[in-house]
C-alpha cells in the first residue's frame, strides 16, 4: 500500500464522518492525518508502530489504523461507515469539487444519490436555481462527473463522439486506410473503447506521432488512451489487401463474421460492399451487425433517418424546467426545419420540476394559441408530460386531460419498484384514455441509473391494446425504450416516436442519438409517428 493510498483512506474516512455528522474534533484528526501522511517520504508500509508514532501528528489512535491498513488492506472504521452509506454517495463525495455539504443538500433537496442522477439533473438544469449552487458550479459538476463516468472505463457514445472523429482526423494523416470500428461504429449506446481499424504493417509511425498516452503495441492492435481524457483506444491492424476483411471482422458479431468468412474464399483486396456480395447477403450496415440472426435477413429495410423526423416532440420550456421560453423554442425549432413541435412541460406533481398547475397550463394552451396564429407553416401542439402517480393514475382532472393534443405519460417518482409493481403501474396508465404515449418507460440512466425493472413484453402488449405509442427517448442518458425491444413492438403494431426530452435549444438535437438506436431496432418512418407530418401524428394517437 503506497502512502498515497494510506492517506486517501482517512480522507475517506474524514468525508464520510462529516458526512453523518459525527464529532468534529474526530473529523478533524483525520483529515489532519491525510495531510501528515500524504507528506511522508519514507515508505509508511515499511514502519513499527514506534515509527509510526513517532511521525509529527501521529498519535496511538492513527498509528494503529495504518498499521492496520497496511495488515489486511483495510480499515475496520472506514469499512463500518461504507456499509451503510450507499455506494453512489460515496461515489458522488469522491468527486472533486462536491464536498460533503453540497452532497448532503443534494440528497435531501433533489434525493440525488449517484454521480448519473446529479449528472441528469445538471443536464436539466436543476442546479441552477439551488441555493449555494448556480449555473457556474453546475457546470462544474458536469465536467467532473462526466470525466468520472470516463474513468470508470464506459462511455456512452455521444460523450465520446467528439473524441472519435478528432482521432480518425489524426489517423487519416498517418495511414492511407484508417475507419472507426467496433462497439462505436455499431451506434452501441454504451462502449469500452473506441475502436478503429488501419491498413498497416507496422505500427511506427503511429508510436513515433504520440497520439496516445500509455500507447502499448501489442501486435495485431495498437492500444492506448485519448490524451485529453483517458479514453481507451483500440486500433487494429489491417495487413495490406486486407482492410475489408479486418474492418467487417471488428465490427461484427463473431458469428456474422464465421458465417461470412465461411462463405468467402479469399478477403484479398475485397472491400466490405464486395464481401457481403461474395457471400450472397444483403450489405448489412454496421449498426445492425450484432444483431442475433440478422445475416438470415433476405432484404434490409430502409432504416430510419434524422431527415425524416418532421416533428420535435417531447420538449420543456420555462414553464416548467427548461431554459428558453415557449416562443424561443418554438421559434428554434422551426428554424430547424421541423413542421410542429409537441410542447410538453411537466404536470402539477414535479415540484422539483416546476409542473403546471391547472391555471398555468390554461395560460399555456392560451399562448400557443396566439404562437400558433403567427405561424403558416408549422404548429405547436398541446402536450404535457404527465407523471404517473404511485397508483398509476395521471396527474389532473379529466377535464384538463381532455384539453391537450397528446399526453405523454412518465415516471418520474418512487423509482424504487419490484418488476410486478413497476409493470402494473405503467400498464395502469396505458389503460387511461387520454395517455397517448409512454414515455422513457423504465426511467434508466445509461451507466448511472438502472431504472425500476419492468416486464416489457407486458408494456408492449398494454401499449398494443390500447393503441398508446411508446417514445424512445433520445436524450443519451436514457435511450429507453431499450433498441431491444423495438423489433417486439413493431411486431405487435406499437407505434414509435423518437423524442429528444429537450430542455434546451440544443437539447433538440439529441434526436440523433434516437434516431441511431432506433435503427438498430430496424425502425422505418412507417412506424415512426413523429415523421408524419402533424396532422397524421395527431391520427396515429386517435383511439
Ligand atoms: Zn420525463
Ligand atoms: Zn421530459
């Protein structure tokens, strides 16, 4: 155990007796200790406990406990407060620049308890409003949690997509053949690495331009992590002739890749659109390619694009929690090229959101009203985003429900449900007769938050019966509906709209990262509602 290691545990163990308030003259030995020990030169590891002692600041108490430490690896204080702190609190006080007071606030104003649930609600702009908190330290936040997400070795796509293009800018300078592969070239939401592969002999060149940190040539690939945030980084060598072959192979299941290599003789100068024809298969694109069975597919369909979105839909203005006004917004997203924009602010129960009450929402209808008579070519319809109570109920009166265009209802409260509960309460709200649309059924956040666990089969078949659409959220923390269970719904006639959840302008564009698992789910425009225009938008949701 080195003396940094050592002295990070009675941080730790400071932290988190500040954190349940224990007696401050303990807390602050300790945290003393962290200071003292960090500053030792000689190995602590190697110390009596007389040497110990006799270290300036260093008393019986502590000497023992690195002793300790040193022993068995562990600490049987610090040990005691972890077990009964949750794992994501204890998370959330590792990240710089949080503290035991703003982790302590953010528990019992916003019940936040792990580094993705304060990362979401920075996105939502929760923060800016805290007393103590601002715009500014939301800021920071963000940037410190995402790189703690980097560092836990996950990505989710879009927090590495600047990354990987930069890089194949970089590569493309180096080698004549160089494309990105693997998990990031398949759209996975989720990924260890960015991979590529390049047409090489030797990986010299690429050592010689430094583009990596801790570069490792280990034959077939060169590894390494992105210089400016530790991302990892596979690139694959592709021997000369063969760039087809090793591309095909780092971005295919296993067993697409020995069905095709079954099939073909010799990968020798073939590009990928030559191979998949050799082996007598439809070109299958790369987001489909560890698709189970998708090699028996005789015909790919024509998958979903981000140009056939015709409506933004699922969308918060400052009524509620988002950061523009309804005109700025709406505005924006006109400009965008979109024909309508299905505003949906939160209902009364999201406090925390700012929901609507019945008289906001009537000023609301009445402002799109008058938004809407400026417009010739484009048209705000009456959403809202209603929560689904604990007993799966909707969030106002019939007589209100009856007034809006379309409601999408979420859970966005008591997360913590056994699958039965989970699923009754959603099919619940599907039997309403004014929710037009489930939105992100399981309330996960990718790599943060799993989500209440829900039988989708049994969602899909409610959603089916009761002709409710289901959303796929495209905000990249969520991608719920799961691309997974796409095929399912089609099947049974469930049709999808990809929303982007914005709360900003730019949040709008998150609609690509939708659009991306929607494909992978082999989504087409015939099933996706949002890309009808808005009038057969409003007839896809008539019951
Ligand atoms: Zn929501
Ligand atoms: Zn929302």
């Amino acid at each position: 155990m080195t003396n940094k290691e050592i002295a990070n545990a009675f941080a730790q163990l400071a932290e988190l007796m500040e954190f349940y308030e224990e007696e401050s003259y303990k807390i602050r030995s300790y945290s003393n200790a962290y200071r003292v020990l960090r500053a030792v030169d000689q190995p602590l590891s190697g110390m009596s406990l007389n040497e110990l002692k006799a270290i300036n600041g260093v008393g019986d108490a502590i000497a023992n406990k690195i002793l300790e430490l040193v022993q068995n690896g562990r600490m049987r204080l610090l040990d005691s407060y972890l077990e009964k702190t949750p794992a994501g609190i204890v998370a959330l006080l590792g990240i710089k620049g949080m503290g035991v007071k703003k982790v302590q606030q953010l528990w019992k104003d916003l019940s936040i308890e792990s580094p993705g649930e304060l990362l979401y609600a920075c996105n939502e702009n929760r923060l800016s409003e805290l007393k103590g908190f601002g715009l500014k330290t939301q800021q920071n936040l963000k940037e410190q949690i995402e790189y703690y997400f980097q560092s836990l070795e996950k990505y989710r796509w879009a927090s590495v997509e600047k990354e990987a293009d930069d890089l194949l800018d970089d590569l493309s300078d180096l080698f004549e053949k160089v494309s990105l592969s693997g998990a990031f070239k398949q759209l996975n939401p989720v990924l260890e690495a960015i991979d590529f592969v390049a047409e090489t002999d030797d990986f010299t060149k690429l050592a010689e331009a430094a583009i990596l940190n801790e570069a490792v040539d280990k034959g077939s690939s060169f590894e390494g992590r992105c210089k400016n945030s530790g991302v990892k980084i596979k690139i694959h060598k592709a021997e000369k002739g063969f760039f087809g072959e090793k591309l095909l192979q780092n971005s295919s299941s296993e067993q697409l890749f020995n069905i095709i290599k079954g099939k073909v003789s010799n990968f020798k100068d073939l590009d990928e659109k030559a191979i998949f024809e050799q082996a007598g298969l439809a070109f299958i694109p790369y987001e489909l390619r560890d698709m189970p069975g998708i090699e028996k597919m005789t015909q790919i369909p024509d998958l979903i694009k981000l140009s056939d979105i015709k409506g933004v839909i699922h969308a918060h203005s400052d009524y509620s929690d988002g950061q523009t006004t309804l005109k700025v917004l709406a505005d924006y997203v006109r400009s965008c090229g979109f024909s309508y924009l299905g505003i949906t602010d939160h209902s009364q129960s999201a406090f925390y959101a700012n929901g609507l009450k019945t008289d906001r929402v009537l000023k609301q209808w009445e402002e799109i009203e008058i938004l809407n008579k400026g417009f010739d070519d484009f048209i705000i319809l009456k959403g809202i985003e209603s929560d689904i109570k604990n007993d799966g109920e909707l969030d106002y009166e019939d007589e209100i429900l009856k007034g809006f265009d379309f409601i999408i209802a979420s859970i966005h409260s008591n997360l913590k449900m056994p699958e039965e509960k989970a699923t009754a309460r959603l099919i619940k709200a599907i039997e309403n007769p004014y929710t037009s649309m489930l939105g992100h059924p399981t309330g996960r956040l990718l790599l943060a938050r799993q989500g209440y666990p829900i039988d989708h089969k049994k969602v899909i078949d409610a959603c089916a019966a009761n002709k409710v659409a289901i959303e796929i959220n495209a905000n990249p923390l969520r991608l719920d509906l799961d691309y997974n269970f796409l095929p399912y719904a089609i099947e049974k006639g469930v049709k999808i709209s990809i929303n982007p959840d914005a709360h900003s302008k730019e949040g709008v564009h998150d609609l690509r990262y939708g659009v991306q698992v929607a494909r992978k789910g082999l989504l087409t425009v015939e099933n996706c509602i949002n890309s009808f225009d808005a009038a057969e938008f409003l007839e896809a949701l008539k019951k």
